[in-house]
C-alpha cells in the first residue's frame, strides 16, 4: 500500500472480450493522468478495479467469482470497484448482492468512487487517452453500442445505440500507441459512420487511412450483409485477408427466428467469392448452439455448413437465456444435454479442420509480426484468440519478417529462421500457399 508520500496504486482485472480491454485501457488512462501508478499485483494495490463481462451466464459467474476472489486477498485498507457490463446493466442489484465492493460503477464513472452507487456516465470512455501499448500491437475501438436488434443479445439495452467516433480521432488514437497492427473492435463494426440509420457507412475509409499509419489493420465482428465487395478489396489491397464474420447460424428459418440476416447459401458464396479473389484469406466465426426452436434438420445444415466452409478458426457456444431479449420468451428451449451434444459434435469436426488447414501450411514462407519473444502471427491469427507462431527467440519483438513453416501441433504453427533475401520482405511475395 502506498504511504502519504507515496503515489496510490491500482490494479485492474478484465474479463470478456477485447472491447472490455480498450476500456480498461482507457480507464488507466485516466488514473494515470490522476498521478496513480501499476501495482504489479492486486494484493499491493491501493485501488483494484474488476472491469466485468455480463454477455452470457457464464461471463457472469466467472465476474463473481473474480471479484471475490480479489475481495479475498486484497490488503485492508484496499478499494474494491467493479465497473464494466455487470455494473451498468445489474447495477443497484450488484450493490445489494456484493457488499465485498466499495463502488458499482457504470460505465464511464470514475472509479474512485467510494460509496456503492450506479451514477449516470459522467465521461465518454469512447474519448479518452490511453497508455503506449506495451506490445507491437492494439485494440482499438472505434464505435460503441448497437442499432441491430438480435433475438439473443442483450447489448444494446445497457451498451445503448451505435455512436461511432470520428476518422480523426481514432487515427489520433492509434498514432499514440506506437503501434505496428491496429485491431479494430466495435459491436457492429462495418456500420461504422452509420448511427441509428443516420449518417453512411464510413468503415472503408477509416480502415485507408489507419492502414496509413501502421502495417496492419485487422476488423473482427463483421456482420455478413455489411461484407460489401469493396470492404473484402479493401482488405485484400492492403494484404490483410481476415475475416471475423459474425455468422451465429445458418439455418434460415432458425435466422429468422434469431433476428439475423443470412443463410449457408448466402455465407458460402460470399466465402468463395473472397477465396477468389485472395487464395490466402483466412476466416473466423462463431456460432450459437441450441437457440430456442433449433431442431436437428438446423443443427445438421449448421454441421454441413462448417464441413463445406472449412473455415480456420470457428467458436461454437451454447445459448445463453438473457432477461429482455426477444429470444427469452420463445418457446422450443434445447435440452441441455442434447445442446452439451451439438456442441461436442461441431466442436469435434472444426477441431480436424483447424488442424489440417494448420498442417497445410508447413513449408509455405509467411510474414509475422514478432509479438513477443518467440511468438509471432501471421494475417491469418488474430492475437488471444487464435492460435500463434512459434518462432526464434532471436527475431526482435515488433519487427516485421518472413519465416518458413515447419511443423504444426494443433492450432499453433513452429517455424525456422528469418529469410535473407530481402525481396522477401512484401508480404505479396512471402504468403504463398503450397
């Protein structure tokens, strides 16, 4: 703990997904511009906050126990604030249920609040400063809430309505990162610019003009129907071929019933028509199993869907019944043995393919960005969520170079050497596909 001559320190735990962690960024932003410092673990800090992630059930009890935890072993004169998702949406409940916290902070509320209390935003985490990100890369977010109204998804109701940033802000941003791959996050992010059916859709300028700026930009959740032919150009003109498609399903008629756009027809051609253009694209998506309705002629489509697609990376999670949804007051609920089943089955088939589109690889050159030492990503692994490439301890962190293929072991690929030509340092001429 900090003595009265000492800076206070903090601490702050994220959960939940990468959106969470730019607001986390942003929040240290702001508690460093207070004068505080990093504590290298929670039990020394002056301050600890829990940023939370209340998408699903299980995001939710994994928040619980993470604030209990850190309730348990932090020091006696420690506060204790919980902030994030959980606190603006279960807000006054959090207070009652948690006496362990001194604060339930919304989001936006400064977090030295020292009485429990869900106050209204006082500050835009959308606009604040952040550190200079300790790695070559960073999560930047560009927009924040939704306009979409999904049947299972509870965002909007306590993220709000889309409110995109502006292309001048965010370049700001990402120059102040010192940053060499910029991850662009949002809850809908190709409807950036567009907010509330105002306005048009901005998402290819902005991505021209951060790509000014560093070597990569990556976009994770794409939803398909905003997938326009000059988006998938864009991305390949500028030798990033990734793309996270929010898919959820493929059935039609369970579509419909989610509230979501698309079918396995529309997904594949869209898929195939990105393949021709770019033999090296990769994909990644997700996918709701056992969604209210979803009968085994759905689940058999949404398994041909995943064999044929052969997608690189796919997460599949069971349905999660959220208060205030459309899809809460559905009836035709899975059983959750048979959703533990579907799950299993598709799990089980995307877990071959990863591993032998994986295996594809070996021999091939490709371009990495050195992470860390003794880790790099090509285009086709997003950082934390999909798999790495082991590479020698001697390339030096936040450098761009090529390497060789050697071995693959799951989801993770092993490779030798940095090439000597350097003509092989365009990326156009090293990511070549055996």
């Amino acid at each position: 703990m900090a003595s009265s001559d000492q800076a206070e320190t903090y601490f702050i735990e994220t959960l939940g997904c990468p959106k969470n962690q730019v607001d986390s960024d942003k929040l240290e932003g702001t508690l460093i511009a207070d004068g505080m410092t990093a504590a290298v673990d929670a039990g020394e800090a002056d301050l600890i906050v829990v940023n939370t992630c209340a998408f699903i059930e299980e995001a939710r009890e994994e928040s619980i126990h993470t604030i209990l935890a850190l309730d348990h072993n932090r020091s006696e004169d420690a506060r204790l604030v919980v902030t994030g998702c959980m606190a603006e949406r279960y807000g006054d409940e959090l207070a009652e249920a948690l006496p362990e916290a001194d604060a339930i902070s919304g989001f936006g509320v400064p977090v030295t609040l020292s009485t429990k209390s869900k106050a209204a935003p006082s500050l835009d985490l959308l606009h604040l400063s952040r550190p200079v990100s300790a790695l070559p890369w960073a999560y930047v977010k560009i927009a924040e809430g939704c306009d979409r109204n999904c049947g299972f998804c509870a965002i909007p109701t306590f993220r709000g309505p889309q409110r995109s940033r502006t292309i001048d802000d965010i370049c700001a941003e990402v120059d102040a990162l010192q940053i060499r791959e910029a991850v662009l996050v949002a809850q809908d992010l190709a409807a950036f610019g567009r907010d509330q059916g105002v306005g048009e859709r901005a998402i290819v300028p902005l991505v021209k003009r951060v790509a000014e700026q560093v070597d990569r930009v990556r976009l994770l959740y794409l939803y398909p129907s905003d997938l326009t032919d000059e988006l998938i150009e864009t991305m390949c003109d500028i030798d990033m071929p990734y793309f996270d498609l929010s898919l959820q399903h493929v059935s039609r008629p369970l579509m419909r019933r989610m509230r979501r756009w698309g079918s396995a027809d529309v997904f594949m051609e869209r898929i195939e028509r990105i393949r021709a253009l770019e033999p090296s694209a990769a994909f990644r998506s997700n996918f709701i199993v056992g969604y209210p309705g979803e009968t085994e002629e759905d689940h058999d489509a949404l398994i041909e869907f995943v064999d044929q697609a052969r997608l690189d990376w796919c997460g599949f999670f069971a349905y999660s019944r959220e208060d205030g949804t459309y899809a809460a007051d559905l009836d035709g609920a899975v059983d959750p043995g048979l959703m533990n089943e579907r799950l299993a089955e598709l799990r089980e088939s995307q877990d071959v393919i990863t591993e032998e589109k994986r295996d594809d690889l070996i021999g091939s050159q490709v371009q990495v960005l050195v992470d860390e030492i003794g880790i790099g990503r090509s285009h086709r692994e997003a950082p934390e969520i999909d798999g790495i490439i082991e590479i020698p301890a001697s390339l030096e962190p936040g450098s761009l170079t090529t390497v060789t293929i050697t071995n693959a072991a799951g989801p993770d690929l092993q490779a030798d050497g940095a090439l000597a030509d350097p003509a092989l340092t365009d990326p156009a001429l090293t990511d070549t596909d055996l």
